[in-house]
C-alpha cells in the first residue's frame, strides 16, 4: 500500500489542508438577527449610539445631587425637597437643584441635575414634600451612565463570531435587526461502494445501508454547514469522477466517502486528483481510527476522503471536515466543550500515533474537589465498523502522538460529540 | 420587600418547580430521521434486526477456515486452494471447505464455512490457484460477526436521548428513516415595562429597546423549544394578564420578563397567581444575579417571572429555562459542557447565595498538565444591566452557597454559554 509511505501527524495534515485555503471564506449575506442564532458575523459590528443613551437608576429609589447627602447617616439623616416622580419610559419634565430629590425607579432616566441615586431602604417620609435620607452617596452611585454598557462607534462583535443568545441581545438594543453573517458553507456528500444502499432500502445479502452521508451530514449541519447529499455512487471511476465534478462546481468542498476496501480507497485518491490542482495534499494520516483519510484541494476547494468505516468516518469528520467548515465560515477559535474525566482503564498506543478513542462519561458521585473531575471516562472497545460504539459514547479521548498510552486513574479531556 | 422574605437556594426552587409538573412531558411526533438532529426521541428505539446482518470481513484478505491456519509462519507457511472472489456488495456463490480460501475485499461478506480473514500482507500467490498462507488466525480474527454491532431486539436508543450524528447514523443503518420525537415544547415569551420598545423602534429619552424576548427566544431554540412571541405589554395589570392568560393557553410554558422596578415585578406575581392553581411557588431566590425571580405552576403549566435586567435574565434563564424545556422534552440528564480555568483574581460572595459570574477564558498558553487546566479564567465585572458584559463571556462561573468567595489560582469550573 504506497500511499501509506508518508503518513501526517492529523495536526499537520490539517495545516497543510488549510493553508491551501489560505484567504478563502465563503460570501455573506443579510438576515434578520432574531434568526441569527449560531451563524458567523462577516464583518465587525460596531455600535451606532451609546448604551445605555440616557444616565438610568439601577435600583428604586430618589436621585439625588450626591453632594446634598454628604454625612447623612441614620443618626443624622440629610433632609431633600421632594418634586416629583419620574415616570418609566420617559423624560423627567424637572431638574433636580440644590435640596431637591425625586422618586425613580429602577431604570428610570435620571433628571438633569441628580448624579447618583439613594436606595428607598435609606430614605423616609419626612413633612410633606421631604424625604429623610439616611445614607450618603457617591457621584454616579446606583446609576448606570450613559456609554457605560458600549461607547458610540466601539466594535462590539468582532467578525467571525458566533453569535449566541447574549450578542443577539446586544445587536437588539442596538436596535440593529439585520446582521451580516457569512453564508453557510455547502458541503458535496457523496457515499461509494458497491455494497451500499439507501437507509430506506432493504439489504440483500452482502448490502449495507449508507451511515456515513448521514453521520456527517448532521456534523456539517451541527456546524453551520449546509450538506448536500449526492447520493451512493459504485466503485466505478467514470461514475465517482462525473458525480464528484458536480458536487465540487455546486458546492464549497466536497467529501467522499470510499467503499472500505483499499482498491475504493485508491479510486479516490485518483478521483480527487483528477478534479483540479494540486489533488492529493495527504494520503494517509498517523491517527487510529482513519489511518486512509484523504486531504485534497481542488481548483481552490477542498476535496476530503474518508474511510467507509461510520466510526472513521465521523471521528475523521470532527478532525477535518469541522475545522473546515469553520475555515469557510471565518469563524474565530472557539473553546471546545470538554470535561476532565478519571480514566477506569489503561490505554495502550503506539508512539508516534494519535489514537481517538470514543468514551462513555459517568457521574463518579461525589465531586473530586482535589482534581474537580466528577466523571469516570469509560473508552469503548470496539470495532470501528460499529456505529453503536459511537452512538452509546459521549466524547472522544485523545492520546497525543507522543504518548504510548494513558494510565487508569489519569485525569483526562475528554471533548464532547 | 416581603417577597424576598424566603429566598430558596436555586437547586431547592428548581425542584421545587419541577416537582409540580412530574410526569408532565409533551407529545411525540415522528419525523424523518436524517431532520432529528437535536430532538429528543420519545419511545425507546429496538434493532428491527442484528448489525450486520451477515459476517463481514474488517481487512482486505483472504476467508479461510481458521484452523487451516494452524501454525502457519513466515518459515512455514500453509497452502490453500483459492476458489474465486467475493464481490461486494453480494452473496458468495460458492462455501469455503477444508483447504480452500477466497479472495475478500474489507467489507465483504464471508463465505459459508469461512471463520476468519487472513490479511492480505500475510499471503502470497504460490502456484497457480494456490495461496501460501504465512500467518496462523483465530476463529472470527478479522472478522465483524452477525450482532456484533447490536442484537436483533436490542433497544439502541433510549428514550429521552438527544440524537447527535452517531445516533442518526445507527438510525440509518436499521433503516429506521422516521422516529418518535418529542414535540419541541412551545414556551411564550412575554417583555413588560412601560419603558419597553420593540428594537426596530427609535428610543425616546427614557425608553430601551426589548433584549430580553431575544435572548430568551434564542436559549429556549438552544435548548429544543420553540419559542413563541407575545411582544411587549405595558405596566397595567389587566394587560399583562390578558397577554399571559392567552399565552398560557396557547403554549406549554409561559416567561414574563418584568419590567426592572419592585411594583412590576409584584405585579408579575400577581398576574401569576390569578392565571390559576397553585400559582406563586417560589417569589426570590438566594442567588446573584437573579433574586426577584419567580417560580409558579397554573394549572399544571410553568409559569417563570424574570427579571428585567439582561443579564439576570438570561443567567436565570439557563438555570430554570432550559431544565424545565428538558423536563418536558423528557431529555435525560446530559454531560454538561464546562471547562477548568485558572480563576486570575480573588472574588468573595455572601455566604448562603449562590453566584453565577459571567468570566472571559483564555488559553494560558502552555497546557498545565498538573491540573488540566489550558485556560484562565477572567471575571468580567459589570452591572447586571449591561448586556453586552455577557456578550463579552464564554461562560459562568458558579460560586456555590456554602462558599464566602474563590481565591485566585483556583482551578474553577465554567459552563460553557
């Protein structure tokens, strides 16, 4: 098997993917940012005015000049004019003078004049028209002043953010509805092999149903890639090249899945390379599972080969096709959801191989505070021709090539699928 | 304040909460498979048969009887006779007896009377029709038995599992193309305050443009609900409750999101009360952000007042929201995403209150391997009125009640946001 001669660490195969693709990212387009959850912002976006736009009361209570309250105390209460209430959603129509105080509520718009607000619980009905304060306050105390949340003009998300819960917040009281986002990148799924057949068919002897253009299509989706499905094709050159050009014109990056056997492997390989320059960048990774993953770029896309194996395939998948999709979409590094996990088991790896291994994750009971690791890591033995291995783990564990393995009891980061 | 005269620890108002709706979950729906991505499946999900449904080889090789191997070497090999090859995706025509072997591509399906797979590196053709077989393998060595990936009858799926990739691609491979989900829940979500607008609207002094009916319809959407807008209502009673009382009938959960002043947030629980029994669970809990938060089930609904502030209300969000969407989803407990930081300044919290800190992570540059820690931990400081200050976090940080604060150099556990 020559194409094994040079096998890449999956780090640098990675790198040498991607700086093929160095600059590219899909084009962006407008939506409204109520639907914006989990896309990528395409530009910076910057604050059209201040928030917030008015000084306001963050508690309930009577604004104040906070030079009037100096030494109130309990024991010795400042004593402030009352004139009048401000009212929620509006301007007071008063200026607060020397002596004087009004009522405010949480959120209210501090009258012109007032620079801090006393908390109701320190205050009291005096005579008529006259409030007891029984604290001092400090220039801007309890008030949120204007620009304190975001200055005019400040970038407040960065291009290539995803946007989450909190920054469609932000883009809302900014009153900015429509967001430019990157587009979601189109990924060409194409599954190969003679012996694989719809889900919804039923196998013949020696048939299996495609697993893979489904597995992967939900890490594209799961992504914030569009997948595109181009269906099973059998081993057969003219047949994998015609589909494979289409899907490569249509779509931002395609991704094969080969028939397991080293001939559909090899076919592959030729497909991609006949597709455009340069073809072929790795064939061949130092990683357990997906040893025959194929990285490849094409006329300036890239073109993936995975293993036919579902547990390869998807391991593979998180490995390349995610960090791929997150290239095209520009978006910034993110942190990766992982737990620390006490591992019940040895594991053995050879050196100079980066192993994944799918883990099961349990409640150890009781929360280690020593190490704060409150689960067990299980890994899961099995072949990787064995979806269910993958549907019962919860993560994956990774031994670095330069381990030879892990020692049960080890604390280890486990990242979550 | 009389309302905040029992404040519940969160975990205690929670359950609380939940335990008013025990049993409660909403109605399933089939779909087609390769769209569950993220639903929750409603029944258990059984193989309708083993996988696979026939042995298949793990290598390229060739099938042999294993015990025609026995003691074969380098040195010393064995000789079988080779009758033909196995096509993919098809039966063998022809059984394996004593001495004979069949070319087998990974994949393949083995022969009738073949128990293992010998690698092809370990064969050579020696004359004509005759391999020479230069390793000994054991029964069922190289190759995946009926069941081996699961049992006919096997329940695969549980319910209450939230299908990811590997899921959906065990689904496939049974060719079950729909499945049972449960309903996304339908939570409405209701903004009051008079100072309150609609962010495609121009603020007058005094008024905010609405964040809190975002954030939230994006958490609720995160978590597998669908959310549901009623818009914003003014501070007048009758309205607020005209608006609940519809949208507690209409949807399977109800969020009021009050306006930020103490009289709108009693008139929240007053609203609450009058939509039906038992009504007001829990008026304040011991936490920060978050205190005025409210609890309430009418008739047999959640009903949960939060506060106006942005980031009260998204923090508490997370901690009553999406756990009440997975109760009625019927979600099983999950492995929640966190990581461990270094926490880089000191912060103190009042004993008995639970505190939730929105903190910055960043990767501290070199992997500690003692603690597992890449990342550092930076608490951002901020008024929970300011909504970008969560637009700024990768996560909370929890400081539990029996703790007076954390020190800095602590490794510390953040929920990813």
């Amino acid at each position: 098997m020559p194409e094994f001669l040079t096998l890449l660490p999956p780090d640098e195969a990675r790198e040498l993917l991607l700086s093929h693709l160095a600059g590219l990212r899909v084009n962006s387009e407008s939506i409204d940012s109520d639907q914006a959850l989990d896309r990528v912002t395409a530009e910076d976006v910057v604050a059209p005015h201040p928030l917030p736009e008015f000084p306001r009361s963050t508690v309930d209570g009577y604004a104040v000049r906070a030079r009037d309250t100096f030494g109130a105390t309990d024991s010795l209460p400042g004593y402030l004019t009352l004139i009048g209430e401000i009212p929620m959603g509006g301007a007071p129509e008063f200026k607060i003078q020397q002596g004087q105080c009004a009522l405010i509520h949480t959120g209210g718009m501090l009258p012109e004049g007032a620079d801090a607000v006393v908390m109701l619980e320190y205050t009291q009905p005096a005579h008529k028209n006259e409030m007891e304060i029984m604290r001092a306050v400090a220039d801007g105390e309890n008030v949120i002043k204007v620009g304190e949340d975001v200055k005019a003009d400040q970038t407040v998300i960065r291009r290539g953010v995803r946007l989450r819960a909190a920054e469609i917040g932000g883009l809302m009281a900014l009153g900015i509805i429509r967001v430019k986002v990157a587009r979601k990148p189109r990924v060409g799924l194409i599954s190969s092999g003679d012996e694989v057949i719809a889900p919804s068919q039923s196998p013949r002897p020696g048939q299996i149903r495609d697993v893979n253009a489904f597995t992967l299509a939900a890490l594209v989706t799961k992504s914030g890639g569009d997948a595109v499905q181009y269906g099973i094709v059998c081993d057969e050159m003219s047949a994998l090249k015609e589909i494979a050009a289409r899907a490569l014109t249509e779509c931002d990056a395609v991704v094969i899945t080969a028939g397991s056997s080293a001939s559909t492997r090899d076919m592959t390989a030729e497909v991609i390379s006949s597709l455009g320059a340069p073809g072929v960048l790795v064939h061949g990774i130092n990683t357990r599972p997906g040893k025959p993953t194929i990285l490849g770029v094409c006329n300036g896309k890239a073109v993936i080969g995975l293993p036919g194996n579902p547990v390869s395939a998807l391991v593979n998948g998180y490995l390349f096709i995610v960090p791929l999709i997150e290239k095209l979409l520009g978006a910034l590094p993110k942190v990766q959801a992982a737990v620390n996990a006490r591992l019940v088991v040895n594991l053995s790896s050879q050196a100079g191989r980066e192993d994944w291994w799918p883990v099961k994750l349990s409640r150890s009971g009781r929360g280690d505070t020593q190490s704060k690791s409150e689960y067990s890591a299980e890994p899961i033995f099995g072949k990787s021709n064995l979806i269910f291995m993958l549907a019962a783990a919860d993560g994956l564990l990774r031994i670095p090539p330069d381990a030879t393995g892990l020692s049960a009891g080890e604390i280890v980061k486990v990242f979550l699928i």
